[in-house]
C-alpha cells in the first residue's frame, strides 16, 4: 500500500505514534495545501454570492487578497507560518460554515487582519483601512492593539508601522519589525498586547485571539477560553517547563515532537470540577492544544502528549482518508461514557496508544519520578486493555478505507509491543 506523499515507512510510524519527523513535514505541507484549497473555496464562494453581501465588504476582501499575495511573493516563508497558525483554520472553518449575506460578511473581516499581519510580517510598506471588530485589533500568532474604533489605519514604512483609528492624527500604537527574514513583530504603547512565547519552542499561550476556542465553548460541560486578565501565564509556563523537562527525562524524542508539533497553547474556563481536567484539539486547528490548566507537570505532559497525536490524526486524515463519511452508527470504549462514532474510536484509540506508550516508558525507563512511575504503571495495565477493545472495534469495521485499516492494523501491532509494562524497553 502506497500513501504518497508519505512513504509506507513513514505511514507506518506514524500509526505507531512515533515522531516520523519527514512523515511530520508531508502532513504539514498537506495542512498547508489544504488552507489554500480553502481559501481559494472561500475567494469562490465570496465572489459567487457578492449580491448579497455588503459591497464595502467585498471590496475589502478583494483588496486584502490581493495585500497577502503582494505579502507572499515578498516573503513566502512569513506567509505560510500565517496561514499555518491553528487560529486561521479555525477562522476558515468558521467562514465557509457561515450562513450568507450579513453572516458570512461579518466572518470576512478577519480575513483583513490576516493579510495585514502577513504583510507587516513581510516588511511590505502599507496604508491601508481595516476592520477592528469591537474595537480589536487581532494579529494572529502575534497579539492585539485595543483602539476603540471599528475601522483603524495601519500606516508601515521601513520596519515600523503605526496604528490609529480611522480618520485620527495621532497613533495609538506602533508596531517594530525585528527583521523580515524572520517576521518578529514587537508592539508599542498601552493599547498593545503580544501573545507570550512558551519556554524552549515555537509555542505560544493564546489567550488573545477571538477564534481561539468556537463561540460556545468545548466539551462537555462547555469549557470556554479564558481571556488575558484571567490566565495565570506564570503557572502555565512553569507547568509547561516542567512537563517538557519531565518528558526529557522519560522520553526525549516525544518530548521533540511536542515542541515541534504545538504552536499554541490555548487556557480554557475550569468550567467543571477541578479534579477533572479538560483538554481538546479542533480538527480544523491541529497544532493548537486547548485545556483547562493541568494540576500537574505529569499531567500536563500527558495532555500534551495525547493532544499532539490528534492534531497529527486530524492532518494525517485530511491527507490520506481513514475512515468514510456519512455512517451513523456508534460503539463503547472504555474511556468514554458516550457511545462515538468510528472517527471518534480512531482518534481516542490513537491518542490513548500513545499514552500507554508513554506510561510504559515511564515504568520501565530511568528518569521518571516514583509517583509517577506507579500511576503510570497502573494506567498502563487500564488503557492497555481499553485500546486493545477499541481497536477490535476498528479492524471489524466496514468504515475504514484500506489505508485506514492498514492504519489501525499497524496500531495493532504496536499495541501489542507494549505487551508488558515489565518487559525490555524497545
């Protein structure tokens, strides 16, 4: 079975949760070629039905298309990390699923802070008018001004550029681009708030952006996204820290693959009891983890762990289909209350193969702190049994394509490496 662009090799590590580090950059470049797909659907859809949608509007989105290809062939590379930010699949998904006319022309408006943080990001010069919903500023990946005016000016020249409410003389912010070649941008001036970068990786706690988190919120009960004044960044960069160096000591090359793969870190609402802790990946944003903060390093290293392997079966998925669309029935796992469809015992399955990979690790390897060491052990001998269920549930399936089922065969396969959380580790 071939998967082109991945290899078989690479198909197969992947399915047994490895890091895949060559399979990791095709599905990065499939994510990237789908954004596009869907960008080019929404430029579609948006010229199809422009009777009925405010003519302003249109016409900005024209000239905001046409800013982000200027933006492009200025510095492709600044581009496509833009385009790549979990925030900006979750704003496309958002705009083809809106409804037409006045709907649909409200989500358009983001598309203007995203070419306009592409060409600031790019060193392009501009003066331009964009759209501040509620007086918002939002640059994704980046931070937000706060001017209190529903249409700004952004005025760039050189590496700086000042922002102002439209029609005002002076500037309620500046931004400074570090350089182009590495699209930095620092904000000036009390109006300004930059997103914080995590410890030793390309990640970001996302408190900021308005499509962070859909508008009613995740999970059950509904988990919403906790805004600037009520994060604790100081906790949720020690947690982090100390979950990338607990990861370091059990399992290094995961630990790599975590900072590689997360680009945001989003904070949800407790929301529920604290002992019961929430955390979730939007299939139209992989790469984004979104939780209530964890209690611990350990289990903030387990939920990094769990949600990097659905942010890589969301990518994997749209690139090689695993499973078919449009079936209805449903099946019990062990770790949910609620029967889930066959897309949903894939995903719990793999993410939970990758857990009992890390538990096991942590029994048998040196470096995993005792308490640690026990409850792995013990979860080990749970979700061992659990994922095994599940994946008799998926090789009995008649909802999986070929390439799925050789997905879930390899899955098999590993599962039954981890035989013996006393056994040799491999």
């Amino acid at each position: 079975m071939t998967t082109a662009p991945l290899t078989e090799a690479e198909f197969g590590e992947l399915a047994r949760t490895g890091p895949a580090v060559v399979g990791m950059s095709a599905l990065r470049a499939g994510l990237r070629g789908r954004r596009l797909l869907l960008l080019k659907a929404l430029l579609i859809r948006v010229q199809r039905e422009r009777d009925q949608i405010d003519p302003a509007v249109v016409h900005r989105f024209e000239d905001a298309w046409r800013l982000l290809e200027r933006a492009e062939r200025a510095h492709p590379v600044v581009v496509r990390d833009v385009l790549d930010y979990p925030t900006t699949g979750s704003w496309l998904a958002a705009a083809l699923g809106a409804g037409p006319g006045a709907e649909l022309g409200q989500r358009l408006a983001r598309f203007e802070s995203i070419a306009v943080t592409a060409a600031l990001r790019a060193g392009c010069p501009l003066d331009i008018g964009v759209a501040a919903p509620q007086g918002v500023l939002s640059l994704a990946g980046v931070g937000h001004f706060r001017v209190g005016a529903e249409r700004i000016r952004i005025r760039a020249r050189g590496r700086v550029a000042r922002i102002a409410p439209e029609g005002a003389r002076t500037a309620h912010g500046v931004l400074v681009l570090a350089h182009p070649g590495t699209g930095r941008l620092t904000g000036l001036g009390p109006a300004w708030s930059a997103l914080r970068a995590l410890p030793g990786a390309t990640a970001l706690l996302d408190d900021l952006d308005p499509y962070r988190v859909p508008p009613g919120g995740v999970g059950a009960p509904p988990r919403t996204a906790t805004d600037r004044a009520a994060t604790d960044d100081r906790t949720w960069t020690r947690r982090w820290r100390e979950a990338q160096r607990l990861l370091d000591r059990v399992d290094p090359v995961r630990s790599a693959e975590v900072r590689r793969t997360v680009r945001a870190v989003v904070p949800l609402s407790a929301g529920g009891p604290p002992a019961v802790p929430m955390s979730a990946t939007l299939r139209a944003a992989p790469g984004a983890v979104l939780a209530s903060l964890p209690s611990s390093p350990r289990t903030m290293a387990e939920t990094l762990v769990h949600e990097v392997h659905h942010s890589k079966l969301a990518a994997l998925h749209e690139l090689v289909p695993l499973h078919r669309a449009g079936r209805t029935s449903v099946h019990r796992v062990g770790w949910r209350s609620d029967p889930r469809p066959i897309a949903g015992v894939l995903q719990g399955a793999y993410a939970h193969l990758a857990l009992t990979d890390l538990w096991w690790r942590a029994v048998v390897a040196d470096g995993a702190p005792p308490g640690w060491r026990t409850r792995a052990e013990q979860r080990f001998e749970r979700f061992h049994v659990q994922v095994g269920g599940a994946l008799e549930i998926l090789l009995e399936s008649d909802e999986l394509t070929i390439a799925g089922r050789e997905f879930a065969n390899q899955m098999r396969r590993h599962h039954a490496s981890l035989g013996g959380v006393r056994g040799p580790l491999g």
